[in-house]
C-alpha cells in the first residue's frame, strides 16, 4: 500500500513546502541520481556556525509562528489582495526577457513579503519556476524587498518540485541566505526537497550535517527525512533505521522534536508495507502512552499491517484492549478492519466487527453498514441486505450514499421494482437524490422494462432543476425499448441533444437493442450509420451483438452471420452472448451441422452453456425430427450437476414436473431468469416456449407463457378496443408465436361465445418498422408460419391487408361469421378453436415435421385482394 500519511510530512512549523503548495500526489518511486557529488553538496551546510545555535533557534520559532499566522489561499479565488492579483497577472503576461522592475513600479510600497509569498505559492501551482527563479533574483537585488527566510525557504519549495535537475539550484538558493539567518526553517526546506526526490540518503546526511552546525531540526524535520526514507524501496530502507531516527526524536530534550501524529503515521505506513505486525502494535502502544491520539490513518496503517501478516483477529483483540482501558477506537478504525474483511468476503467476521464496535461503545456510522450491505449484495444475499438495512433505520439514519448502494445492489441482482419502491421511500424520508441516484434507478428501470417509472424518476430530475444525463436518458430509452415502444424510445432519444446530454454509444446500443429485439434492423442499421457517420462514434462488441440479433429475428440469416464476421475482423473477442447469436442464426436457417460446431464452440469456451443455447439446439432437432440427437441433449442437461436450472428446464421439457409442487421449482426458475433483466428473460423465455411447441408440449407451453405475462415480457401482446382486438407476436420466436397465438385464439372463441360486442376487426402483428410496407414480409418465418396456422385453424378467415404487410388481420363480418358457427355447435364440449394439450414425446425415428405432407410455402390460403379492397378502405382510418 502507498504511505498516504507520508504526503504531509512538515507540520506548520517549516516552511510548508506540501501544506502550502498543494499537488497532484506523486509516486512513491521516484528517480534516482548519482550520489557522487553529494558530498560537494552537503557541504555548504558545514559553513553555518555552530555559535549561532541559541539565536537560530529562537528564530526558527518566530519565523514558524509567522508561519503559521499567514493565510494559507491559493490565487485566483478572490481572497488575495488587488495588489497581489495584479501583480500575478502581470507577471504571467511578461514575456521572456521582459522587465520585472516594470512590473512592480507602480505597486512597490504597497507590497510586504507576505504578498510576495502569494505571488510564489501561486506560481508553485502552476508548476512555473522559471518566473519563480526571475522574481527571486530581482528580489536579491532590491533593499525593499530583499527576501527573508520564509521566502528562500518557499522558493527551494518551487524549485525542488521540479526533479532532480533542479537540486542544484535549490543549493544556490540555500547558500544565498547567510549563514547567520539559516534556521530550521530553511534547512528543513532543503531536506524535503532532497526526499521528495527519493534520495533519502542525502536527507538523512543533510540532517546529520544540520546538527552538526547547530541547528536544532523539528519534528517536521524528522518527519521529512522519515518519509523520504520510509518511502524508499531500492534498496528499501531497514526498519531499523527508521527505529533509530524515532529514538532519535524520543530522546531530544527539546519540546519542538517530540514525535506527532505525522511521525507516528509514518512509521505505522513504513510497517504496514513491510507486514510487520509486531511492530505495529508496538508503536500504537507507544503512541497511546505519549497521549498521541490515533486518526483514521493511523488505524487504517494498522489494520493493513495485520492483514499482510494474516492475523486480522488481532486487531479485534487490540480494538477490545484499547475499549477497556478507555481508548475507545473511533468508528474509522473499526470500518477499515470491516472492510478488510470484506475483500476477501470474510462476512462472518465483518457482521462480528460490527457486534464488537457495538460492544465496546462505538456507535455505528452510515459509512459502516453500508460495507456490510454492498458485501450481502456482492454475495448475493438480498435478504440479509433487507434485513440489515432494517437494523440500520433503528440505529442511524441512511444517508444518499447508503441509498445508492441499495439502488445498485439491487439493480445488480434484478429487483427493479424494489429499487424504485426504495427510492420513493428515499424521498419520503426526507433525503436528498443525487445524480447518481437518479442514474442508478434510471439503469433500473430500464433493465427491469419499467418505462413509466423512469418517466416519473426524469419528471423528478427536471423539477429539482438536475439536467438528465446521458445515463440517465440510456436508461429510459432502454426501458422504453422493453415495452417495445419505438417511437417514444426515438423521441426520447432526440431529445436527449436539445438539453444538450450527447447519446454516448450506451444509448444509441440502448435503442439499436429496442429494434434489435423486434427484428426491426433497417431502423438498427439506420441508427448505427448515425451513430458511426454523425457522432464519430465506433461500433463495440455490444453494437455488433444488436446488429446480430437484429438481423436474426428480422431472418436476415446471412447478413447476420456477417455481422459475426466483422465483429471478429474488427478485433472484438465474441463473448457467450455473440456465440449464442450466431448459433441462433444457423439454427433458424434449419443447418444441423453448422449448428453443432457453433454449440461446440460454445461449449469450449464457458463452463456450461445457457439454456437458451440448449433450447435453441432442442427446437433444431425437433424440426428436424432427429429426435435420438434431441433426446441426448436432454439427458445431458438433466444430468448437468452445475445448474440446477438446466435440470428443472430438462425435466419441465420431458412432462416431469407438471404435478403442483413440482411445477414450483419450474416457477421458481422461470422467475430467476428475469432477474438477469428483460433482455436476458425475454431470450429465455422465447427459446423455451419454441422448444416446447416443437415437442409438441402445448398445455406447458401456454402455462409458461401465462408466466411471460405475468412478469410483463410481452406488454405489446395483448391489446383490446372496442375497435380492434389485437395479438402482436413480432418479438416472438415461431414457437412462442403460435403458443401466443393458439392461447389468443381460444380466447377468441369464448369472446365470440359470449355476448360481447364485436370490434372492426381482430388483428395478429407479426412485423413492425419498415418492413410493414414490404410484400416479401409474407415468406418469412413467423408471418408464414402464423399465417398459415390461422387459416388451417378457422378456414381462411385471416389475409394480409394492402395497407399493412406486418399484419394479418380478420374482419368483423368474418367474425361475424365465427361467432355464427360457434353458436351453432348448440353446446358442444369444445375447449376452444386450438386444443392445447401435452403430446408424448415422439420415438426415435418419428417423421413429425418432414414428412412431404407437412411442407407448406404459406402461399396456399393467400385470398384475392380485390376480395377485401372496399372493406380494407373503410379501416385506414383505424
């Protein structure tokens, strides 16, 4: 671990080399140079007198005081004075060899040293020495403002944070005070920017050398040279060492050297990256009798010191120690041991630590269960997070933070509604949403399909005033998408560029999936050739992924497979998800052995396939009535000891679990698939449910698909008016399509049966987007095949329309017609138009779906359109 604690090594009794300058923290390895000259170096220290100790001392003090009083701003904040901010700007604006004399004309009498120091800490700030440098040389040669200690001292600051190449100038800076004024102060400047440049020896020998000549160091002194050799790792410097130097300190008779909080952090830092434990417990003993209270730092040091050496349960008992002879630690010290339990999923002894902290008296904080819950959600423990969190309520009041670590553990684990049941909790007690709240229930929403929750959460954002980010708009297109609602995903997509949100390439895959999932590919297309020629934004793995899946639920076989292709000449490593979308592909283009090797392929690369792959291979093999290659796969996922899911699936497929406690493991694994998220169950369920059809399972199909309803994977499907009875299936396999359809049309009949009036006409959707206007819709797979289902079932009482080629709809006089023939039955026991019962599985060897009988184009029930012209003209308006 880095020695954070280290960064602040000067206390404000120097020249406050870090505390002034604040920095971008460095590397703790830093270049090494030639100790060579360190010896011509070091020696312009041995020129300091050694009678001057006494006076230089008492001058160290003032000087640190003065220190301390200055104000500590940096410019440009509007707090430096008029004076100060105009001779920055001046400054910054004077090119190379221009006239710093100019520069200070006007303002010479009005500006003290103090104002000078502002001027340097600014350009420290900046990084910008060289003026530094000028200002300074200027300074040496004017008696009104010839510079002090302080200001030499900032200026070996400047310097010395520039490299090793520098150094030498810090050295003409030092020797540039005489000897008579150099005080702790200087000096201990001068070692920091040794050890800020990792030459710790030089440190060491520059305080060695101090001492010598009188000086009396400081603890910021110390605590410099500490650092520089704590942080030292080629060759790491003995532990030792370190010891000596603190003894060192301990034993000065002077109040200045005694060991602080820095030097204790220091050392703690130095035994935690050596995972000396021992000595760890040593110097927090050490620290307590001194009266020097531990800070969070040091805590953490403590407990990383202990976990290197793998004897965490000590520090429990330290903690415990400490409790009882009234050093209760503070809540810091009892999270940084609970979270270093937690990354290494220790949960037992986390939950532990929180009873001890109770134990001992120390109130828990916000900070402290929150590693607890995300922990539970990591390990996927929701109910211990309820539970928890519950605890949490009696005991300290959740902050936003806790929140949003509720709102991404369980948007993890896929209960979308409760994150947004949380957040509308979140609002009624009274804590503020951040944009990170919004964000996380926003990416919710949209993988959960709740497109009206992410309307309300954008509603929330726009009146509190918080402009709706691009994630935040990704997820409210992805909900959308879910819904299949195309053109409001679209217009929330556009809208996003008037408040100024640009789509990242999250939301433009976000909406490419919407169409994607509908087979809608000339709009996914579209939207990538915006994405690509528009934004400058290039496809990702994600991109060809919806491409893919677009182009196979639209059965555009072939482009799909070269999508796949360029997915792969684009140097995109294809995951389970592009492995399952080419194997879909193969699969409904009816290719055994292309199929085989994807699965295989499939197989090599993750421990077990999903079950959509195996399903999508069953529906193969049942097409094609290899029935000996169906039932092996079956078996091989019944005896599959890694998934419980692939044994309920098997078994559920084989008409094993239809008994009632059986068939709630079967709903328990069908409502585990949605929480991967719509896009994951919707796949899921379509693949099963064509399995299912194909092995001629109906009764379980329709069970299963009642299920889909259910958790609202299809809320398209259904749409009841008084003007139109409609079944949209476009986001459907074939099989789940003519489940869907054969459910919808025994719903049908005992609508027709009933007294209810009748609409204009009853519609079934197989195809939206562009390709509605296209007559080639009719030869692909799910408009042929439904087409043909509805009227081998009732008789040619469904045609295509001239208006919409994605539809297939029948009019109210043929309904009319139905209801007629129904009514005519006088009673007859009839369950519906469709029988929807459970077949055995057919043998080895059956001829079910290739018989020459069963071939049939789709083209045989196709009506004369001059037939229904003057009926279609009438319903345009619908």
């Amino acid at each position: 671990m880095a020695l954070v604690s280290t960064a602040t090594v000067a206390s404000s009794s120097y020249h406050c080399d870090l505390l002034l300058f604040p920095t971008a923290r460095r590397s703790w390895r830093g270049p090494r140079r030639s100790r060579g000259a360190a010896g011509a170096r070091l020696a312009v220290l041995e020129r300091a007198g050694a009678g001057a100790g006494l006076a230089a001392l008492e001058r160290a003090g003032a000087a640190a005081a003065a220190a301390r009083r200055e104000e500590v701003v940096p410019a440009g904040n509007g707090r430096n004075s008029y004076e100060v901010e105009s001779l920055i700007d001046r400054l910054s604006n004077l090119p190379p060899r221009g006239s710093i004399a100019r520069c200070l004309e006007t303002a010479r009498h009005r500006l003290t040293l103090q104002d000078f120091a502002a001027v340097y800490r600014e350009f420290s700030r900046r990084g910008d020495w060289q003026r530094s440098l000028r200002l300074f040389k200027y300074m040496q040669r004017q008696s009104w403002c010839l510079p002090d200690e302080h200001i030499h001292a900032i200026v070996i600051g400047v310097l010395g944070r520039q490299g090793p190449a520098l150094l030498d100038k810090c050295l003409e800076v030092f020797h540039d005070l005489p000897a008579d004024s150099r005080t702790a102060l200087s000096c201990t400047s001068l070692i920091a920017a040794y050890a800020r440049n990792a030459l710790h020896e030089e440190a060491r020998a520059l305080l060695h050398q101090m001492k010598t000549a009188g000086v009396a160091p400081t603890a910021a002194t110390y605590n410099t040279v500490l650092a520089a050799c704590a942080r030292a790792t080629d060759p790491p410097v003995p532990f030792d060492m370190l010891l000596g130097l603190f003894a060192e300190m301990r034993h000065d008779v002077s109040p200045s050297v005694r060991p602080d909080l820095t030097t204790y952090n220091t050392l703690l830092a130095a035994a935690a990256v050596r995972s000396l434990a021992d000595q760890s417990e040593k110097l927090l003993r050490t620290m307590l009798e001194a009266g020097v209270s531990p800070d969070t730092v040091s805590y953490r040091h403590i407990v990383d010191a202990f976990a290197s050496a793998g004897n965490l349960s000590r520090v429990a008992e330290l903690f415990s120690e400490m409790a009882s002879t009234g050093h209760t630690p503070e809540a810091s010290a009892y999270l940084g041991l609970m979270e270093a339990h937690t990354s290494v999923g220790a949960t037992a002894e986390a939950v532990a630590v929180l009873r001890q902290m109770q134990a001992d008296g120390c109130t828990p904080t916000a900070a402290t269960y929150r590693v607890l819950l995300d922990l539970y959600g990591r390990q996927g423990r929701f109910d211990g997070v309820r539970e928890l969190f519950r605890e949490m309520r009696t005991a300290v009041p959740p902050d936003t933070a806790t929140y949003n670590v509720l709102f991404r553990v369980f948007g993890d684990g896929g209960f979308f509604k409760e994150v947004v049941e949380l957040f509308h909790d979140m609002l009624q007690t009274g804590v503020e949403p951040d944009m990170v709240t919004c964000e996380n229930v926003m990416a919710a929403c949209g993988r959960g399909g709740l497109h009206e929750d992410a309307r309300e959460v954008l509603e929330y954002m726009t009146r509190e005033g918080m402009v709706p980010t691009a994630d935040a708009y990704t997820g409210l297109v992805e909900a959308l998408g879910h819904a299949a609602m195309y053109e409001e995903a679209y217009v929330a997509f556009n809208m996003m560029t008037e408040i100024g949100s640009l789509p990242t390439i999250e939301t433009y895959n976000a909406l490419a999936n919407a169409y994607a999932r509908g087979g809608l590919f000339q709009e996914a297309e579209a939207i990538f050739s915006r994405m690509t020629n528009n934004a400058g934004i290039q496809k990702n793995k994600f991109s060809f992924d919806a491409l893919i899946e677009a182009y196979c639920q639209g059965a555009q076989l072939d482009d799909a497979v070269k999508a796949y292709m360029e997915m792969r000449k684009s140097r995109f490593n294809p995951d389970e998800r592009s492995l399952e979308g080419v194997l879909n592909a193969y699969c409904i283009a009816g290719v055994i052995d292309e199929s085989k090797e994807q699965f295989e392929e499939l197989q090599s690369s993750v421990t077990v396939p999903s079950i959509i792959a195996y399903c999508m291979m069953l529906s193969l093999y049942a097409r094609n009535d290899r029935w000996t290659d169906a039932y092996d796969l079956l078996e091989e996922m019944k005896t599959n000891r890694a998934s419980s899911t692939h044994q309920v699936i098997a078994s559920l497929i084989k008409g094993e679990y239809d008994d009632s406690s059986n068939w709630q493991m079967v709903e328990y694994a069908l409502e585990n698939s949605t929480l991967e998220g719509c896009d994951y169950s919707l796949r899921f369920f379509n693949a099963l449910l064509d399995v299912l059809w194909w092995f001629g399972q109906k009764a379980r199909a329709a069970r299963v698909l009642d299920h889909a309803v259910k958790f609202r994977l299809f809320p398209e499907l259904y749409r009841d008016t008084k003007l139109i009875w409609s079944l949209d299936v476009h986001r459907m396999s074939v099989g789940g399509a003519l489940v869907a359809v054969s459910v919808w049309l025994n719903k049908l009949y005992d609508r027709l049966q009933g007294d209810e009036d009748l609409p204009q006409l009853a519609s079934v959707v197989v195809l939206r987007g562009e390709m509605e206007k296209s007559t080639i819709t009719r030869g692909l797979p799910t408009a042929k095949v439904v087409y043909s289902f509805l009227n081998d079932t009732l008789s040619a009482s469904f045609h295509f329309p001239k208006w919409n080629k994605g539809r297939i709809i029948c009019l109210k006089s043929q309904l009319k017609k139905l209801q007629s023939a129904i009514d005519s039955l006088n009673g007859s026991a009839t369950a519906g138009f469709v029988p929807l019962t459970n077949s055995h599985l057919p043998s080895p060897g059956s001829k079910i779906y290739t018989r020459e009988a069963q071939v049939d184009n789709g083209t045989g029930h196709l009506p004369d359109e001059p037939l229904v012209e003057k009926k279609e003209s009438e319903l345009l308006a619908l």
